[in-house]
C-alpha cells in the first residue's frame, strides 16, 4: 500500500476513535445520540472519502489541493472532536469531585 493509502487508513481510524470517545463521554447514551453520532461521524469523513475516490481515478502526476484540503478539514474536525470529549471528561470528573 502505498502512502496515500496509509494517511487515509489513519485519518479514518483516529476520525472514528475520537467519535467513539465523544460518545463515550456524554452522559445519556440514548439511541438518538447514538444515530446523530453516526451521521455525523458520516458527514465528516465524507469529503475526505469522495476526493481519495476523485484522486484514485485521475491520471495526472500534480498536486491535488482539493485532497489536501479535504486531509486538513477531517484533521480539524478530528482534533474538535477529541477536545470536546476531553472537556466533557474533565467537567465530569470535576462534578464527581
């Protein structure tokens, strides 16, 4: 496998670490929150997704900024998601305190 193919494996797999942890740190698991997590968990590897496809069926040896683009945008939504659930954990335990 190729490079490309590896940072995508990665970025997919932290992608839905950080949405599994989120989910974990909220305090009501109900069914809703467990579909709104799905699609959003969607909706945010999504882009990311369609341009590898659009990348995998080009010909040409350029730069692609569009999947560059498409890397930055799922690796902010990543890191948004893992602050957010490290907040909702640090606020948890400081109620418990």
């Amino acid at each position: 496998m190729d490079r490309l193919t590896w940072e995508a494996l990665l970025t997919f797999l932290l992608l839905i670490a950080g949405f599994i942890s989120l989910y974990a740190a909220i305090h009501k698991r109900t069914t809703f929150a467990r579909y709104s997590m799905t699609v959003l968990l969607v909706a945010s590897g999504a882009p990311l997704a369609v341009m590898l496809v659009l990348e995998s069926r080009r010909d040409a040896l350029d730069a692609n900024i569009g999947l560059g683009m498409a890397f930055l945008l799922t690796w902010l939504i990543t890191a948004l998601v893992f602050a957010a659930s490290v907040i909702i954990w640090i606020v948890k335990k400081r109620k418990n305190v």
